[in-house]
C-alpha cells in the first residue's frame, strides 16, 4: 500500500554551514540517490509488470461473473468486488507513478480523485479479504447457522459498508492532497546569474498532502498512516488469523482427503498475505514513530529504499488474489476454460471461411447454453 506520508521534512536534512555572508543555518535538501535509482527501475518495468498481470486476473475474474456465473453466493459476492477494487487499483497505478517520476501534469481535480480513490480501493480490498475469511469461518466452523447468514442480501449490504467505510477513511487523502507548486526550490542556493534564468524555467507541481498550519499537519500525518495500518492491514490480518485457525481446526478432524488439501490452501492465503503486506507495514511503523526525529541524508534514503522496495511487494498481493480466491476452485477453472474457448471460437468466427461462420456460431451458442445451464450450488472459493 502507498505511504501517503510525502512531505518537505521527509526530504531535508539540517547541518551547520559556515558562510561570510549569511548568518543563518541553511536547510539543503537530501538526493536520496539510491532512492531515485531504485524507482527508475520499480516504476517503469515492476510496476508494469504488476499492472498488466493484476489487469489481466482480475479482468478475468470480473468478465467470468459478467457472463458466465452468476453471483449465487456471499462469497461470490465479495469475489466479485475484492476483484473490481484490485481493477481499479492497479488502473490507477500507472498514471500515479508517472507523475511521482515526473512533475504532476493532470492538475487538481485529478490529484483529488486518483489519489482518493487510489486510498479508497485499498482499504476497500483489504477489509474485502477479512470478510472472505469470516465468510469461510461461517460456513465450514458455523455450518449449522451458515444458511440463514449468508443470504445475498447480507452480502450486498456488508459490501455496501465496505465500500462507505473505505470512502470515510479516504476523506483525509481526498481532502489534504493538493495540487501546488512546491515552496522548497534553489532560491537561495542560486547566483545571480541563475537567477535571472529562474523565471524562464516551466513550474514544476506536486500532487502532495499539503496543510495550513503545523498543528493540522502534525496531527493528519500522524494519523492517516497509523489509521492505515489499524485498518488496512492489522484488523484484516487478526480477523484472517482467527477465522482461519478455526477452519484449519475444524478442516484437520475431518479425515478427508479434499478437506486436508483445503488446509494447505488456508496457510498458503495466510502466508501469502503476511508475506506481502507485513513488511511494508513495518516499515511505514518505524518511519511514523520516527517521523518527526532528525535523521542523517543515509538514514533517510535507506528508509525510502525500503519504502519502495516493501510498498512493491504489497502491490504484488492485488496480482495474487484472482489466483488465491477464484482460481483456486475447480468451478472457476472450468469457466476460465469456457472464455479461453469462447474466445477461440469467435476468432474462428471473423477468420474461417464463410461456410464455416453458421458451424462456430452454433459451437459457440453451444458453449454459452451449456455454461449457462451447469449446476453451480457453492461458492468459487472451494475448501
């Protein structure tokens, strides 16, 4: 998940410098070299690599419920929406990496926007995970009662709350992120040749949080990354423990081969989730507990490397889940085939000779009816 914590302090350092002319301590602000040498390369190729893969599973996902199954579960539902959350994040990621590489160009409403429902779409996915588990929770540790609470109805309404919960958490992101020309230039590190060549120079602006007085950043700065990490990551991460030690228990005295293999499914979703987001998590821990001490200019670009490198492996996760959550189960498998060979059939369709066109359309209302009739009394996520 991004660190929304992007600011002036995060980038200076304060020493001592003796000048015949000033009297006054100057403020010069880090390189953090490695820092940018890293994002050269995360931006561009890793990121891409994240976007095309996350655009791909989850498109499939989404265009799999649009026209192959219908929505005939709780689980299906969040399914449905954890992969239109993970569709937007990584849609919107593009264009935010772009303009932190270069200056921002899209002007305020779309700093509003991108960056609000870039925040909105984490949150959003995150606490979507934690109802999957306690879904899973309900319906193999509570089977009894697993009728009468995983109803649609219920399912539509928990997302509805989700979705308005990650709205109201994002309220600071879309309300602090401004679109500004930055006060911290060279001014006062320019000759008066360079001067006069300062005002020929195009503005560059940042899409940042910015705040009217100290007390208001203090406070927000510290609060949307704790907010962040309560939300986004610790709450769904004690939920998935708890519900899924449950099943895992209740999974291990069924002596049945599928309830075992479902086991090794759990601890892989866990594992994989823990893997992903935990390192990050603790790294935006330690820069907000140090926010506000005076670190060296190596202190501080280390603490970006890591920023990067820990914020890319958590992007990583919207990639994974199409494969976790759907394709895991031997029903969504079987309609993955169907579009891979419904796709081939419509190509056969415009490439073939025309004496062939009746026979791919008659295969391909084939395909669709059979799809469309076959018996689908679960969810997708098979345990």
């Amino acid at each position: 998940m991004e660190n929304p914590q992007v600011g002036m302090m995060d980038n200076l350092s304060y020493y001592d410098t003796s000048y015949t002319d000033f009297e006054y301590e100057v403020i010069e602000p880090c390189s953090h070299q490695n820092n940018h040498s890293v994002e050269l390369v995360v931006g561009p190729y890793i990121h891409s690599i994240i976007c095309i893969l996350g655009f791909v599973g989850n498109s499939l996902v989404i265009i799999t419920y649009a026209f192959y199954k219908r929505t005939k579960s709780m689980t299906d539902v969040y399914l449905l929406n954890v992969a239109i959350a993970d569709l937007l994040f990584v849609l919107s990621l593009p264009l935010i990496v772009y303009n932190e590489l270069s200056s921002w160009s899209m002007g305020p409403v779309a700093c509003k926007l991108l960056r609000g429902s870039y925040s909105m779409n984490l949150y959003s996915g995150m606490l979507l995970l934690a109802c999957i588990s306690t879904d899973r929770y309900i319906a193999i540790v509570q089977a009894r009662r697993s009728f009468r609470l995983r109803s649609l109805p219920y399912s539509r309404l928990i997302c509805t709350i989700v979705w308005a919960s990650a709205l109201l958490l994002s309220i600071p992101t879309f309300y602090f992120y401004t679109w500004y020309e930055p006060s911290y230039t060279e001014e006062i590190f320019l000759t008066e040749g360079e001067e006069n060549n300062e005002t020929s120079r195009p503005s560059q602006y940042v899409c940042q949080f910015r705040f009217m007085d100290s007390d208001t950043a203090w406070k927000t700065r510290v609060a949307v990354p704790s907010t962040q990490m309560a939300m986004g990551f610790f709450l769904p991460l004690l939920i998935m423990v708890f519900c899924y030690t449950a099943v895992i228990v209740t999974l291990l005295r069924a002596r049945n081969f599928q309830r075992h293999k479902a086991v090794r499914v759990v601890l892989v979703v866990v594992a994989v989730f823990i893997t992903c987001h935990l390192p990050y998590n603790m790294t935006l821990l330690y820069d907000t507990v140090n926010m506000f001490e005076l670190q060296s200019c190596e202190a501080s670009d280390a603490l970006h490397v890591a920023k990067t490198v820990t914020q890319t492996i958590a992007y990583l996760h919207c990639c994974l889940n199409p494969v976790l959550y759907a394709f895991v189960g031997v029903k969504f498998r079987n309609h993955f085939r169907r579009i891979v060979q419904d796709l081939w059939c419509l190509g056969k369709r415009y490439i073939a000779p025309r004496r062939f066109s009746r026979v791919t359309s008659e295969m391909y209302v084939s395909t669709r009816r059979s799809v469309d009739g076959s018996s689908d009394n679960g969810s997708s996520f098979t345990m």
